[in-house]
C-alpha cells in the first residue's frame, strides 16, 4: 500500500537573506581573527635592544640654573644624551626637537631625563643656557639638563664614554658664520637604567627618509626601555 507523504514546501530563495548571513560569518571570523592577533602581540617578547657599551665613568659639570649636577645621578633612569650648540647653524636644531617630542611624551615620568651637553662653553654659560632653554619652553622642574663646563672635560666623556665621534674647530676658511666654531657629533645616545648604551639616533641626516625613520626608532626605543625595565 502507498502512503503518500508531504512535506513542507522549501521557502524560496532569498540572495539578501544568503550574502546578509554570509557577511556576517565572515565579520565573525575577522573579529575572532582580530582577538587572536592581539592575545599573540601582547604574549610575543619585545624585541631586545643591542647594548653598545657600559658608561664606566662620570661627568660633573654645572647645569643650566649654576647648579653641580653629576650623570651618575640618573642612574636607574632611561636617559638621552647628546651635544648642544646654541647657535649652531647646523642640525642641533632637528636633535633639539626630538628631544622635545620625547620631553612632550615623557617628561612627566619620574624614570625618565635627557641631557644636552654643550659644545662651546666658552659661549654656552648657565645663563645663556637657561635663556635657551626658556625659549624652547622648557621649564625649571623638567628633567632636562642643560650642562657646561670645561671643554675637554666634556669632550673627552663624549668620546670616550659615549663613543661618539670626537668634536673638533672648524677651520676659519670653512665657517658658514663667525659662531660656526666646531664640528661634533649630531647624534642622540639613549642609556639605560644602568648606565649602557642602548642606540645612536641620527634624528638630522641629508636623507630625510632616513632622518624620519631614525626619529621613528628613537622614540619606540625609549617607550621600549620605559616599559620594560628588564630590558
């Protein structure tokens, strides 16, 4: 005997109702994608800064406002460090203003401080230091100093303690103005908190692709050291 069966006719086909749903499957799994991404950057380690060299002695020298103030002070601080020529007709300017970028973004942590060392003494006293120093914006309380002292005192830290390339008088047939007195190193040091050197930074290069990307670094590199103290 047959038995006749029916069944539920099928609804008809809907395109909206198909590539709707489809759409978001897809949503679904890029958002789930998304997740997963973020969980695996925040369980990656941070790439491992190279350490160039340990600063084995000290500097004292006297800071913007006439005060004696020693490096061995930022000890347990992330530091940058780099020469300052007031007048230089140079690329201090392009260093003094990824100084002031980094003062900007970091200048409220307790762990954090920069130094500028001048060039030319002789011409940078404290007080045309602090007048300097007042007109980039700077404050008293920031933690930036702005040192002097003697010349080869200063220099010989530079090189020996920094590594960086020694500063030297401008010959007088080679001067763009009558200040243009000395050639030096234009490259920021960043110093962990103990007291190695972690990078060279040249914020000012003739390749401005390259000036960008060296500012770029500089400043992962100290969010990096910042963040990360055992690093």
């Amino acid at each position: 005997m047959n038995q006749d069966t029916t069944s539920e006719p099928l609804p008809p086909f809907s395109p909206l109702r198909f590539w709707g749903g489809m759409i978001g499957v897809i949503i679904g799994i890029l958002a789930l994608l998304v997740v997963a991404g973020r969980l695996i950057d925040k369980r990656r380690p941070v790439g491992q800064l190279p350490v160039y060299s340990r600063i084995a002695g000290d500097l004292v020298a006297t800071n913007r406002d006439g005060s004696e103030v020693r490096l061995s002070a930022l000890r347990g601080k992330v530091f940058t460090c780099a020469y300052l020529y007031t007048v230089c007709p140079h690329g201090c300017a392009a260093v003094v203003g990824q100084m002031m970028k980094l003062q900007n973004a970091h200048g409220a942590r307790t762990d954090f401080h920069q130094v500028s060392i001048t060039v030319a003494p002789e011409h940078d006293t404290p007080a045309f230091l602090n007048t300097y120093a007042e007109g980039i914006g700077l404050q008293p309380r920031d933690p930036w100093w702005l040192m002097t002292g003697e010349q080869k005192r200063l220099w010989s830290f530079m090189d020996t303690q920094l590594k960086l390339a020694p500063a030297k008088p401008i010959p007088l047939d080679e001067r763009l103005n009558p200040l243009d007195l000395y050639q030096h190193d234009l490259r920021i040091v960043l110093i962990d908190r103990q007291g190695r050197v972690r990078g060279y930074y040249e914020v000012f290069h003739s390749e401005s692709e390259i000036a960008q990307l060296m500012s770029e670094k500089l400043q992962r590199d100290v969010i990096t050291l910042l963040d990360h103290p055992e690093f």
